[in-house]
C-alpha cells in the first residue's frame, strides 16, 4: 500500500486536501502561517535567513532607500557564501557521504554518475581554484554554456565560491544569443563543452561557443570534454576543463560576500527587442531558493528531487541547484530529451532512482497526455509523493491526468507561479496545507504580499493585475544590468510602490489566486519566456525582410507559438525556400525554440496612426477571433481584409 498524501473533498467536485499522513509529515500544516508571516515580514524572513550559514550576521534585516521602493535591500551587511550553503556546511554535518547528485547522460549505453557532497565539494574547489588562475576575482562575470552534465552545476558553485557572477545561456540557444549576452554582461570568461547529446545526436556546441565569445572581452574558453568529438581550437585562449583541474587542490576558502553582492545574472525577454540581463543577490536569493524547496515540496532528507528544467533558465538555477543543495537533498540531473530513446524515458527514470519529487512544466504533461497513458503504465511510479507544475498555467485537462495518471491520485499538484525576476516560487499551496485545485495556484508563499489592481494601480477584488507589496520577497531581482532605468520603467513604473509582474490573476472568494496569464508582449513557447518584439527584431535583419509582426497562436501541447506576419523587400520572393530561410534565420539569431510556427507573407499589418504594430488585431486573426474589436482608427483599416484571407479568418 502506497501513502495517500491526498484527499478528495466529498462535497466538491476537483477540490482535494492534504490526508492526515500528509499533514502529519509536512513541514507545516497551519494555515496561521500566512497571517503569523504576513503580521511581521521581516522578522519572518529573518528567522528564516538564520537557517543559513553565516560568516558573519547582518547588521540591519531590511533597508528601503525613500523614495525608490525599487531600491530594497535584505540583510544587509550580512556576509554569506552560496556554495558554502550548498556543499560544505553539508560535508561539514556529516553528510559527505550522500548523494547530491545522479546524473543520468541521454545515451542509455552510459551508466548513471552519483556523486557525493563531499565529492562535488572537491570538484567545486578545484575548479574555482583554476578560475582564479585564470585572473578570474570576485565580481568579475562568467558565462557558462553547458548542457546538463554535472560540470554544470559545479561550474555554478565554483564562480559562486570565489565570488564571482554567473551568467548562464541555454545550450539550445545559438551562438549569437550567446554573444549578445557576454557583451553585454562584459564577462571575461565562458565555459562550454565540446558537445552534448540530444535525440541520439552528438551536437558540436564549441562552434556556437566559438561565434558567441569573438569579439566580446571573453579572454579564456574553459571546455568541458564531453563526448569524442573534434573542434576547433584557439590556444592560449581555450582550456581542456579536466586539464585545469587536475593540478588544483581540493580546498578553496569561500570568499564570503555581502549579502547584496550579485550571485548571477540572466537574461530573460521583455517586451523589447532584447534580452534583459536580470541581477540576483546572493543571500536573499538563497533564502528563498532555500525555504521553497523545503516547503514548497516537502524536501527531507530521503528525498530524490527531480525538477525537468534545464539549468538555462531560472527553474533550473533555483531548483535544480541553489535550492536542492542548499537543503543537501539528493537530485536527478538528467541530460536528455523527454522522447529519447522513447518517451517512457522520463517514467524509466523515476523508477530507477525513486523520485519522489518531481517538478515539471504543462507543456511536457501536453505532449505525455498526447503520447498516451500506456508509456508511465509501464513504469512504478510509487515513490512520487509530491507533483511540481511551473511555467505558465496549467489546463484543468493536464491537472487531472498529472495527478492520477503519474502520481496516482496519491500526490498533491503544487503548482508554483513564479517569474524569473523573482527568483524563486512566489504563489503556491503548501503541501500541508491545500487545497489543490487545478488551475488555482493558490495563495502567495508565507511572508510575501500581493494583491490585484486595476489600470490605475486601485484594488481590484476579482480579477486585475497581479502586484507585489512592499518589502518585496528577499529573492526578488535587484536590477537590470548596467540599466536601472530600464529596471524602473519595466517594474516600477505602472503602479506606484508596487512590483508589476505583467501577469493578469483572478481571486477566488476563498483568497485563492488564478493565474490567467501575461498581460504584455511576451509568449510562453512550451513554457519558455520568449518575447514577440524580440523575434521581431531577428526576422527583420534578415536581408529580404523589410518588416515582420510575430504574434502568439495558442497550442494544444505547446501552450503558444509564434507565428509571423513578413513584410519582403520583394514580393515575388514571398516562396516556400524563402519561409524555410527565414526559420534558419531564427535558429542563428535565438536558437530553435524560437522558431516560428507558421510564416504569412503580406503586404501590410495593421498600425495605429502613430505607427506601432496593433498586435491585438493580429492575434485575433490567427485565433479566429469573432471580435476584432474596433479597426476604423487604424492608419491602414483596409489591409485587415487582405489579411482575413491570407490566413483563413472565419474558414
Ligand atoms: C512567466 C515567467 C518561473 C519559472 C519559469 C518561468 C508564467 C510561470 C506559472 C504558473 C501560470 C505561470 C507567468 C510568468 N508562469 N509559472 N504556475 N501558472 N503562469 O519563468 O520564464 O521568467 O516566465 O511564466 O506568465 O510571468 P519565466
């Protein structure tokens, strides 16, 4: 018999609470907490700081310079080290011995790695000695382009040991993304592998690493020797990864930074046309990283934890490393593809290390729900206590199936709202507490505030635009590089006081929240952030493109995908060949995730009369939209007739 950590409510049709042995076993089951937390926040978050461990203690819990709410400080003077959390105290209380992490390589021919803490300790160490020799100091930023090996994940803990910054680019994304972002971050060194697996295929990612570094102040390449794989080489500027570390100690002091110095940086989409390089602190950072795991997912000491996200985005930088190790849990660091060799690869994997929680996003649920229920059928998913769901909301369809098909109506849904600027869950149901009930995420995380308002920053009671109140959540973004203008335009200046987290939500009676989704121009794509202004900007510098309007059509498994209006510099080019050029474009410019889904060559888009892209008109096109809502104040009504045609509206 496996444990019901989950009950149906008799009287509600959907609605399921925590069972006694859930309560009995959860980190907390009182709902006083949200108001205990809420009466004092900063003596809430400073108790929970206390749980971490201090060089030395900080002076003041909170600071807030008047005038700029933006301007927020936690524990400050405080001084902190993120790897020292995430490994030593561990290795230093005894738990040398236990597993931090099994890595499980895409080819099913490679056997799984285990690697203790007190063995990624010594791995961390002599690499952030070799860091150091490279000229790297603390402050300095270090780009990191990896798959998901484990050298991923030392990588991060090791420029976290020596004070540096980390700045992370998925492996997917090309080699120009790659360098924008170490320009931009004028970083002085990137670390990448030779290649990685995907789908059965060897990719070469040194030749991205190679485009992404010229021209940038990247003086050295540290390369991970993945697979047998030839590249090319620069000497004197690229370094073999196993060769470096193998002169080094096994012993690097932390140099302990104030706990408002940066850990890493990350660039997300806004609404224009580039990335933004959000700043995360160090201590602030860790603490909420450090308290959501625990709760969020009742992380004890005999738990696998296994959250999906790759490491390139903030998922995988908060609960596939800070927030595991912190806890000094056991995690699944898994290098694959859901669907390789087959796609009951991810259900094999649960069973073979009994995981018993997993974290994951709706749009893989989508494609598991698409596959069928035979392929987790195969596999003994008992271990599963605890079901994570992030990165856009999830359908009551997916919700349901999540929760009997791979957790066996024993498991509780814990879907977690969060963004990357907030670094880490933000709204949620505590496992302990409930209820769970699909598509509400639930109330925010003890300690922090929110509340909905309306275009004029007023209360809004049912539905309106989801806003953080001060003092902000400790995890919270401290900026954008080098642009703090850009920081308070973005954030700070629709409503005052408040943190706008251009997500719409609904409240329930019951004070539960719904999330019902991004109120600007930015698409989730199978849960990645991607913005229409960004794509935009890369078509356009395609040299027979003269203009282009990307707008989000929703999809069955992806949630959204982007489909592009392009206006050519020649019509009669407007060719099949031409549409296949533009996708190549993309995966230059981005990398594949941001591929278009269906490409329209027209001659016109709607504009307002100033001349901005009515992009609302466009949605409702491709969504078949019965309401296009008023087109008579538009500069160019006339082409919305063409473009009705174009794309089949009303067919
Ligand atoms: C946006 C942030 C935060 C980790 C992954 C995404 C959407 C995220 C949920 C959820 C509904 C969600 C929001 C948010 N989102 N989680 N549980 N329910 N929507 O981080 O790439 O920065 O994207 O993802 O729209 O603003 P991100």
């Amino acid at each position: 018999m496996t444990t019901k950590w989950i009950v149906e409510d008799k009287e509600k049709e959907n609605v399921f609470w925590p069972s006694e042995e859930m309560k009995k076993a959860a980190w907390v089951s009182d709902p006083k907490i949200y108001d205990e937390a809420l009466k004092d926040q900063k003596a809430f978050w400073a108790e929970k700081a206390g749980a971490l461990h201090w060089e030395k203690k900080w002076d003041n819990v909170y600071e807030q310079e008047p005038g700029k709410p933006w301007n927020f400080k936690w524990f400050v003077g405080g001084k902190i080290n993120a790897a020292y959390n995430c490994l030593d105290r561990h290795v230093e209380g005894g738990k040398g011995d236990k597993v931090a992490m099994i890595w499980v390589p895409e080819p099913t021919d490679e056997k799984p790695v285990k690697i203790t803490y007190s063995e990624l300790n010594k791995k961390v160490n002599k690499f952030a000695n070799a860091l150091k020799k490279l000229g790297i100091k603390k402050g300095d930023r270090v780009g990191v382009y990896l798959p998901m090996i484990p050298e991923l994940m030392i990588s991060l803990l090791a420029v976290a040991r020596i004070g540096a910054v980390h700045n992370v680019v998925f492996s997917a994304f090309s080699g120009e993304s790659v360098k924008d972002r170490m320009e931009d971050a004028e970083a002085k060194l990137l670390i990448t592998a030779n290649g990685y697996y995907r789908r059965g295929k060897l990719l070469d990612l040194k030749k991205n690493a190679d485009i992404g570094v010229e021209g940038t102040p990247v003086k050295n390449v540290v390369v991970v020797k993945r697979a047998e794989l030839d590249v090319n080489w620069v000497d004197g500027r690229d370094h073999w990864f196993h060769e470096l570390i193998e002169k080094e100690s096994e012993k690097c002091e932390s140099e302990f930074v104030e706990a408002n110095d940066m850990l890493f940086m990350l660039y997300t989409s806004g609404t224009t046309g580039k990335p933004k390089g959000i700043v995360h602190d160090t201590a602030g950072y860790l603490t909420q990283a450090y308290w959501t795991t625990k709760w969020n997912f009742n992380a004890k000491d005999d738990d696998v934890f296994w959250c999906t996200a790759d490491v390139g985005w903030i998922t995988g930088h908060t609960y596939g490393c800070y927030g595991p190790f912190s806890n000094g849990i056991t995690q699944i660091v898994f290098e694959g593809a859901p669907d390789y060799p087959d796609i009951g690869r991810w259900w094999k994997t649960i069973q073979d290390h009994k995981v018993s929680v997993f974290y994951t996003a709706p749009t893989a649920i989508r494609m598991f729900i698409k596959a069928g229920d035979a392929w987790p059928k195969k596999y003994n998913l008992e271990s599963l206590k605890i079901l994570g769901s992030v990165g856009e909301p999830i359908d009551e369809e997916a919700w349901l199936w999540y929760f009997r098909t791979i957790g066996g109506g024993r498991c509780p849904i814990i879907d977690t709202w969060w963004q990357t600027e907030t670094g880490a869950n933000v709204v949620n149901t505590l496992p302990g507490i409930g209820p769970f009930i699909p598509t509400v995420a639930g109330r925010p995380f003890p300690g922090i505030d929110m509340k909905l308002v309306d275009e004029e920053g007023n209360d809004a009671e049912m539905s309106g635009y989801l806003v953080e109140k001060p003092p902000f959540a400790p995890g919270m973004l401290r900026g954008i590089y080098k642009n703090e203008q850009k920081y308070i335009d973005t954030y700070w200046s629709r409503f005052k006081n408040l943190y706008d987290t251009s997500d719409g939500a609904k409240l329930r009676e019951d004070g539960l929240i719904r999330i019902t989704g991004r109120v600007d121009d930015v698409m989730k794509v199978a849960g990645h952030r991607l913005s229409t202004g960004e794509l935009e900007n890369a078509i356009n510098e395609h040299e027979l493109v003269r203009e282009s309007a990307v707008v989000p059509r929703p999809d069955k498994i992806k949630g959204e995908v982007p489909i592009v209006f392009a206006l050519l510099i020649d019509p009669s080019k407007a060719t099949e060949e031409t549409k296949a050029e533009i996708v190549r474009h993309v995966d230059k410019m981005i990398g594949p995730t941001a591929r278009p889904a269906a490409i329209y060559f027209v001659d016109d888009v709607p504009k307002t009369r100033s001349g901005k892209i009515m992009r609302r008109i466009l949605r409702g096109l491709v969504t078949n939209d019965t309401n296009l809502g008023n087109v008579t104040t538009l500069m160019n009504p006339e082409c919305v007739e063409h473009l009705k045609e174009v794309v089949g509206y009303g067919g």
